[in-house]
C-alpha cells in the first residue's frame, strides 16, 4: 500500500483516556512515514459519528476502543470500501481484536499489504407503517425486536419468499449477522455462525407456546417481520443503540447491505481461537 493513496482516519472511544493518548502517538509515527492521518473522538453514548467529511481521502480506518465502538464506526463507513482496523481498547475485542501493544504490527502489515480482510454481511432495514417509510438503517450485528419495560409477549408474524410463520409470541426477536451472532443471539440460545459466511441468524426470545427454534437463514432475500397484537410498548433497537418504538401493524424489512465491510485483521482463520479464548468451546 502506497503511503501517497490517501490518510488514515484514527477514531479513539470516548472520554480520552489511553485510546486517545495511543491515537496521538500513532498520528505521530504515520507523519514521520509521510503519511497524513486525522483524529475524530467517538460520542458518548455509542451513536452514530458523522466522519463523511473524511471519506475522499481516507485508505483505512483505525478504531481505538471496543467493539461497541467499533460496530457504530463501521456502520458509517462501511460504503467506503477501506479496511476498518480495531484496536482492542474494551473488555470483548471479538471485532477490535488487535491488542494495544500490536499496533505498530498491524500497521506494517498494512503498508506493506499483508492484514487479512475478512469480508462481514451487514443488514439494511426499513420500517413501514401503512404506505411510507419511516425508518431505515445499516447493522453490523443486530436487530432487535422486543418488548418494553413491562413484561408482556409480543406477536409476530416472520415472512420470507412467501414462507410465513404466523403469529410467533415471545418476549422478542433477534436478527444477527454472522458477525453478530456471538452477542445477544448465542446468549439467547442461537447458534454460532462463522463471521465471514452469507447468512442471517433468526432467534427467537423466550416464545411463549411456540415450537419454533432458531434458524439460519438465506441473506439474499429479504426478511420481513409484522407487528401483530400486543398489549405493551414494541422497540427495534439497532446494534444496541437507541430503541425505535413499534406499533400494531408496522412492518420491518431486513435485506443485505450492497456491501460487506472490510474487517481487517493481522491474521486470519481465528475464529475457533476466538471461540475457546472467550469460552464459548472447552475441550
């Protein structure tokens, strides 16, 4: 990779702190190889960050923080088509997986074209009510549906190609992502999928008389889940940010992005290893 192409655009995790202090010293060792770099600090609490400005010029993108933070920068700049490269500043560091004191390594690796790109499925989704949109958004790990603070089932009806399961009552919904499902999805009995695979991951929250199971399911056609009868407040909730409110009768639509982000990465085929360092395999 040509130092001329273009800058890195360095994202630290909010409030300061060893991120920020490691973005500085980075910034600081990409100028004496000539090249530029920028310094955007993440809002707090995770939101979406408008880093559009930066787009034209940047060849790669470096996150500083967890994977909450990483997940809210990559659904930015996943039309971008440059790596997105984390380093671990959280407690997970499933997707930031570089570890601080590596990051001179990765950077090498990737001046001198050796990280590994790893390609990641995200979701585009709309919620219609009646006629119109409105609601739409990229995720990188999941969507949600559930019900609110008082506890009371929800109904659902799941399409797909002209399948429909029919009036599903359980306390919520779970759509992953391969890259998502080692979140809220295995926590709530889904399976594991491996990242890089073309999938969606359907996995029901406590259902209430249903034989329904989890599911992995074709990407390329889009997913529709209806809002049916329920007596209590109804979220979708996006990457675990700020929830929208549900009503009877809206309708949520979860197709593929147009593209996959480009997750970088020192070394490839970890999947397994991340599997057993996080204990989700014992042997």
């Amino acid at each position: 990779m040509s130092d001329s192409q273009g800058s890195v655009l360095i994202v630290t995790k909010s409030s300061g702190g060893a991120a920020a202090e490691l973005g500085v010293e980075i910034a600081r060792w990409l100028s004496m190889r000539g090249v530029d770099s920028d310094i955007v600090e993440h809002p707090y609490p995770p939101a979406r960050i408008n880093v559009s400005y930066y787009r034209e010029r940047t060849m790669l993108v470096l996150v500083l923080g967890g994977d909450g933070t990483f997940i809210s920068v990559a659904g930015n700049v996943i039309d971008w088509e440059v790596p997105v490269l984390g380093i671990n500043h959280g407690r997970v560091g499933f997707l930031a997986e570089v570890l601080p004191q590596d990051w001179k390594t990765a950077l090498e690796c990737f001046f001198s074209n050796e990280l590994d790109l790893s390609p990641r499925t995200a979701f585009d989704y709309e919620v219609q009510r009646g006629n119109g949109i409105v609601a739409r958004g990229v995720a990188i790990n999941d969507l949600v549906i559930s019900r609110g603070s008082v506890a009371r089932i929800i109904s659902l009806d799941i399409g797909q190609k002209g399948q429909w399961i029919k009036n599903l009552r359980a306390d919520g919904l779970i759509v992953s992502t391969p890259t998502g499902s080692t979140a809220y999805n295995v926590s709530a009995g889904g399976p594991l999928v491996n990242p890089e695979l073309a999938a969606m991951c359907v996995t029901p929250v406590c259902p209430f008389l249903n034989g329904i199971r989890p599911m992995v399911l074709p990407v390329d056609t889009p997913l529709t889940i209806d809002i049916g009868e329920t007596s209590g407040d109804v979220y979708l909730t996006e990457d675990g940010r700020v929830p929208y409110p549900l009503s009877v009768g809206y309708r949520v639509i979860i197709s593929r992005h147009k593209k996959d982000l480009m997750l970088a990465r020192i070394r490839s085929n970890t999947f397994f290893e991340k599997l057993r360092s996080k204990g989700f395999l014992t042997e």
